[in-house]
C-alpha cells in the first residue's frame, strides 16, 4: 500500500485506509473497473461523502422517451411471448440499414444488419467466427488502448491475440506497423474502437485509408466498433443524409463488420441491444472450413444461424422496438440524438481545464496534428507519477477513475476519466480536491 504523507485528506484518512485493506486489494492502482466501483461504494457508505466517479462508463443521461414508450408499446402487444427472428424484426434491419447509409454514407442490404445483445456480444460471435475461417489465422490484432473486456472474451474462447498502443504510431507511422504484425500471417482480424475507450483518440480518414489498404492486401476483416458513435463533436454528425458523416473505414475497404452500440449514443446500455453491420461482401463470403463445419459457406449466415442462434437465440424483442422507434426518429430527422450527448463534451472541457490548472497532464492530446474532441473520456497524469500510485492517492481525495495500464497503453502513468457521471453541480467539489491534492503533493 501506498504511504501517504499529509493525512489531511479530501476523504477522512483513515476509514480510506482501512476500506482499502478490507477490500484486500494488494494494489489499488491495478484493480478492475468493478473492483473499483465495490471499493468506492464501500468508502461513500462509511464516509457519507460523496465521490466525484469516473471509474465506469455508463450513460449517465435518460433514454428517450420514444424508445421506451416503443418497448411499453410492443410488450403490450405480447411480443414477450413470442420467440424474435435471430436475424432481428423486419422493421429493425430497414432502419439499421437506413442510419447507415444516413449516418455512415455506406450503402448495406438489409440482411446484414443484424440486432446484438449489446455490442458485447457482437463482438464476441465476430471472434468466434474469426476463428473457424481460415487455421492458419488464428490471432485478433487490436489497435490499442482498448476496451480490457474484449480481451477478456478471447480469453474465455481461449483465443490468441496481439496488441500495440498507438500512440506513437499516428498518421503514415500506423502503416509501418500494422505490417509488422499482420506480415506473419496469423491475423484474422483487426479490432479499434473509434472514438476510442479509452483514450478518445478519433483515427484520421488517413488512418483508416491505411488500416483498410492492409486488410485489403492480407485479407483481414476490420470490426471497428463505433461504440461512441458520432461522438466526435468537433465535427456535427447529427444531420440524416448529409455530410459530414461518421468517419468508416468502410470508405475504403469491403472486409469490414461494425459494431454500432446503442449504450452510450442512445442512453440505452440497460437494454442490451446493439447492431451488427456486416458489409455485403463479407455476407456473402463463402469460406470452405464453415461449408465443412456447419454445412453452408456463407459468412452471413453461418452468423446468424449457427453463432447468433448458440449464443442467445436473438435479442430481447421489445429491446428491438425501442431501437427501431429511436432509428426511425433520427433517421427522419424528428429526434437529435447527437444533441442529447454533447453534454458530455461539454463537461469533458470544463472538466480537462479542472486537471489542466491544478498541475494534471492530459495523456492522449492530439490526433496526428489537431487537438483531440472532448467527449466521454480523457486521460491523465500527474508530473512523474505512475498511474497506479495516482490512482490510489486520488481516493483519499474522493476521486476514482481506472489506470490506463489495464487498457493495453503503454502510458502507465495515465489514468482515464469517464464525465458521465460527474455531475455539473459536483465541479466545485472536483476543483476543490484537485487544488487539495496539489497542494499536497506539490
Ligand atoms: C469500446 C467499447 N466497445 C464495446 C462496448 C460494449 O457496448 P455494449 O454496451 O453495446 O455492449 C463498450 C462499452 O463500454 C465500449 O467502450
């Protein structure tokens, strides 16, 4: 455990140090996001004090109305009796396809947008079906920081993977490097997020160019998850059919499966329903193992009807309304879904300049030569710090967040931030424990 030296702590001293050891943590600053939140929960009891919590990425505003109202709607008609289709309800798959041809500029059939139990289990049936494509490539290559849970996935399908931090590898430098890892041959895919958990980082249209040219050349397939879609507010994504559009690497490749969340850019994690996208090309792929395996070549339904259906048999059916009612309404253009999230980027900027003035860091800053977006995240560090030990300091001054060395960085003395649930009347307090800890440690 960590030595503090001015026990003159935002958060009484002593009950932090022993929830700490109660906790049994041998250290804080390794611990996951949940082990976190536990430790947290457990101090704000005892303390009665109230955390400034950015450990955890949940959406911290309401659904809309027209999701809701849609499932109330739909489990009134009795769709909680009846089994859903495994490839998702008629009306879903037309307004997937309609928000990406509105959102994305990508034009996709209808038979490849497919309904997820969260984008988490997209994921997962993505790997699994890398998996039985081709023996040779048996390893998913992630451009990371990531998000720590899909690697989790390939450990329980105890499936290989590589990874490399970005960071350093911006603009041209990205291309030297993907073939580093994918000259081998092993790589069946390439997984980022864009923009990306942790760090925020938005890839270029260069980066993506490059990202696609190397999947086209080895023939990977590129799940880009857009699990904050739009979520770049430098740029307004909002307007159905206009440009600008969410940057893809669907521009310059075909190999490409996306996962679109509906968690973060439509408050809607409780539900568990995100989208599967899969190009037309890879849909239609034949692939000789799956004709051997399962009797059919098809990519697509190989998908559908033997990973989706073992994994859950489809996704809750009212969950499926909602989404479609919420699709409807943006891809109309009655509902503005990205206005309702750019409260987070507005606290991202006030909360940035909070760390800024009080002798923070931020970690990740730019992309190629533009500062980065403020939006759901951001990291930080403090002077020379590690990330572990600052992590542990901050919840002796009633802030948590996670340390970037359980996201695959290599900037082990940063931390990420979540502001979603940092509330605006909760500044103050924040400004005040970062004066505090500055002070103690300057
Ligand atoms: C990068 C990334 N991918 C996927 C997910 C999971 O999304 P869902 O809630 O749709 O399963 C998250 C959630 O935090 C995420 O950050």
């Amino acid at each position: 455990m960590i030595e503090i030296q001015n026990k003159n702590t935002a958060i009484d001293y002593e009950i932090v140090r022993e929830k700490i050891i109660a906790s049994g943590l041998k250290t804080v600053g390794k611990a996951s996001i949940r082990e976190l939140v536990r430790l947290v929960n457990e101090i704000e009891s005892a303390t009665g004090k109230k955390y400034v919590r950015m450990e955890m990425g949940v959406p911290g505003l309401t659904p809309p109305e027209v999701g809701t109202n849609a499932e109330i709607e739909a489990l009134k008609m009795g769709v909680a009796a009846k089994y859903p289709m495994i490839d998702g309800v008629a009306h879903l798959k037309d307004e997937i396809a309609l928000f990406v041809k509105n959102f994305l500029n990508i034009e996709v059939s209808r038979e490849g947008c497919i309904p997820t139990v969260g984008s988490m289990q997209g994921g997962f049936a993505a790997f699994l079906m890398a998996s039985k494509l081709d023996k040779k490539k048996d390893t998913v290559l992630f451009i990371d920081p990531g998000f720590p849970v899909q690697k989790q996935q390939l450990d329980v399908l105890d499936l290989k993977y590589e990874t490399f931090d970005v960071y350093k590898y911006r603009g041209e430098a990205l291309k030297d490097k993907l073939e580093s890892y994918v000259a081998k041959g092993n790589i069946s895919t390439i997984l980022y997020s864009n923009p990306n958990n942790p760090s925020w980082i938005c890839f270029t249209d260069t980066e993506l160019k490059i990202i696609a040219d190397i999947a086209n050349k080895y023939d990977i397939i590129v799940v880009e998850d857009l699990a904050y879609f739009a979520m770049d507010f430098r740029k307004d994504y909002s307007k159905p059919g206009q440009a600008p559009y969410q940057p893809t690497v669907a521009n310059y490749t075909d190999n490409w499966l996306m996962l679109i969340s509906s968690s973060k850019s439509f408050s809607y994690a409780g539900q568990r329903v995100g989208m599967m996208v899969i190009s037309n090309h890879l849909f239609k792929r034949q692939y000789s193992t799956l004709e051997e395996k399962f009797g059919k070549a098809e990519y697509g339904y190989n998908m559908i009807y033997k990973v989706l259906y073992a994994l859950s048999s489809g996704v809750t059916h009212s969950a499926q309304y909602g989404l479609a009612a919420m699709l409807k309404a943006v891809n109309n253009g009655s509902y503005d879904f990205v206005a309702e999230i750019k409260e987070y980027g507005e606290r991202a900027q006030i909360m940035k300049q909070l760390f800024t003035n009080n002798g923070f860091s931020i970690v990740y800053d730019k992309d190629e030569d533009q500062p980065l977006a403020d939006g759901f995240y951001f990291t930080f560090s403090y002077k020379d710090m590690s990330g572990i030990e600052l992590l542990e300091r901050l919840i002796y001054y009633g802030i948590s967040a996670i340390s970037l060395a359980i996201t695959g960085s290599e900037r082990i003395e940063g931390l990420r931030a979540c502001v979603s649930q940092t509330q605006r009347s909760q500044f103050e307090d924040l400004e005040q424990r970062l004066r505090l800890f500055n002070q103690h440690h300057s």
